[in-house]
C-alpha cells in the first residue's frame, strides 16, 4: 500500500501553506486548485504551475516548524520539507489537486508539465514524485532528474525524499548515490543509504576513491559512508591510509565508516589510537546518532 493512501499529503500540504501565504495568493490558490480538481486540461495545469509565480515570489522559504516536519515525516517517512519554497510548496499543492492521479492519464498530463516547465517548475514537480500514488510509473522521469547537470534539479530528486530508496533498482540506486559522492551532495539528506549498501556499492566507492588519490586529490569524507559491512580487506586498507594520511575531515569520515562496519573503536589497534584521541568528540556525536547516515552532519 502506498503511504499516500494513508496520508493525506494534498491536506496536509494546504493546512501548511495557507497561513503564509497573502491573501491575494490564497484566493489564487484556492481558485486554481478548484479549476484542477475539476478537471482541468494538462495545457491548463502546466498554466496554472508557471502562474503561480505571480502571486509567491521565487525563492521565498517554507521555513516549517519541528512539529510541522515531525507530523509530516510521520505521514510520509523519508520526507523533509524543510528545504522547500513556498512556490514549491504551492505549485506541488496544485498538482495534488488532480482528481486522478490513479488513472492512465496522470503520467501523461505529468510529463506535459515537464515538457514545458522552468528550472523552478522543474524542481517542484521532481519533488512531487514522492507524493504521488503508484510512483513506480515515474521512475523513468526521476532518472531524467538525476542525469541533470543541475544540481539543484538532482537535489530535487535526490535529496529530502522517500522516492529513490523506494522504487529505484539497484543500479539506478548505485548511480544516484556514487553522483551525489562526486559533486558533493550530503548523503546524510539521500533517505534509505543505510538501507541499501551493498559490496557492489562499495566496490564502485572505492574505485573513485582510487581515481581521486591517483590524481592527487582529497576523497570525499562522505564516501566512506557508502562502505558499511562490505568493503572488506580492500576497504580496511583504504580506511587505515586515510587515518594516515588524510585530512581531518577525511580521518573522521574513515573512523564513521569503521563504526558502521562494526570494527572495534576501544582504540585497542594502534594505528587507531591516534585518531580515536583526536576526534573523540566526533565520535561521541556520532554515537548519539547510532553511526547512522545522520552522523554525517557531524564531519
């Protein structure tokens, strides 16, 4: 069963933007989602989406409180709107007010709005895929999203949702993960890594660790997270030249990986006792976030 048949995103989205936004923008709201719900053409729904900028200025935050983002990742886990704009947040609540999103013909007026949309249009619609029943009919679309060389549009699919962990296949899921490692988006926001680690992960995160120290160059703390149980002998000897070698942020993220793949961190091994001193307060926020992908933020 999808979560959106259990939670009302469409709800929960209007009891969330209506109260900030102006009066002009509400009356605007209500009288587009009202012309959607009705049944609306998709010529007219990709209208009313590029629209809605002339009543919410672009770039303006959504800023939801702890208990607004705590009662909607209780609805949907995985989802974090804390990132959005309030035209995001608009433009996704016009979409939800298609009256059958369950029908053959939603796919179709979806990827009408695409063709059309902006950057801006593009983001929130990328970010609606998680809130849409029978997601696995867009997979295709997201994968369009993750090939952007736009950061921000790979972000929108990436990043703050459920939808990639949840109907991506492996390699698809592989890709987006070892991209996000290469341009340096936090995997602490991908929902589902610790989920989905595997030894062919790991493998391929080692190898761009082997590119980037062939070429001279720092590797991304946060790769380290990717290693989990699997990165066996060839991973133990990548995380102790790091902890050698490596930056303070590198050594950090080596001792994070160390701690998930549930070698001993008592400093009992002497090439660890150095860096278990100088980063004993990492690793004490780290524990309090159960060397989960959270203790990421820490590094």
């Amino acid at each position: 069963m999808d979560a959106h048949t259990r939670f009302d995103a469409a709800a929960a989205l209007s009891d969330l933007i209506g109260p900030r936004l102006s009066r002009d923008a509400n009356a605007f709201r209500l009288s587009a989602s009202n012309e959607v719900s009705n049944g609306a053409s998709k010529l007219r729904l990709a209208q009313l989406l590029a629209l809605a900028s002339r009543h919410v200025r672009a770039g303006v935050p959504l800023n939801p409180g702890p208990d607004e983002l705590r009662l909607l990742s209780a609805g949907i886990p995985g989802w974090d709107m804390s990132r959005w704009s309030l035209l995001e947040a608009l433009r996704v609540a016009l979409l939800l007010a298609s009256p059958d999103m369950e029908g053959d013909a939603f796919p179709i007026t979806l990827e009408h709005c695409f063709r059309f949309a902006d950057h801006g249009e593009s983001c929130a619609l990328y970010r609606a895929l998680a809130l849409l029943p029978s997601g696995e009919r867009f997979v295709w679309r997201a994968g369009e999203g993750c090939r952007s060389n736009m950061r921000s549009v790979f972000e929108a699919v990436a990043c703050d949702s459920p939808y990639p962990a949840q109907h991506f296949d492996e390699v698809a899921w592989r890709q987006l993960v070892i991209k996000a490692v290469f341009i340096d988006v936090p995997l602490w926001r991908i929902d589902g890594i610790d989920r989905r680690l595997s030894p062919e992960l790991a493998r391929m995160a080692l190898d761009l660790a082997d590119e980037r120290c062939s070429a001279g160059r720092d590797v991304p703390p946060q790769l380290w997270l990717c290693l989990g149980p699997h990165g066996g002998e060839r991973g133990l000897q990548a995380l102790r030249k790091e902890l050698a070698q490596g930056h303070a942020r590198g050594q950090r993220g080596a001792l994070l990986a160390l701690a998930r793949a549930g070698d001993t961190m008592s400093g009992d091994c002497r090439w660890l006792r150095t860096a278990l001193d100088k980063h004993a307060g990492f690793l004490e926020q780290a524990r309090q976030a159960s060397f989960t992908q959270q203790a990421l933020r820490f590094l």
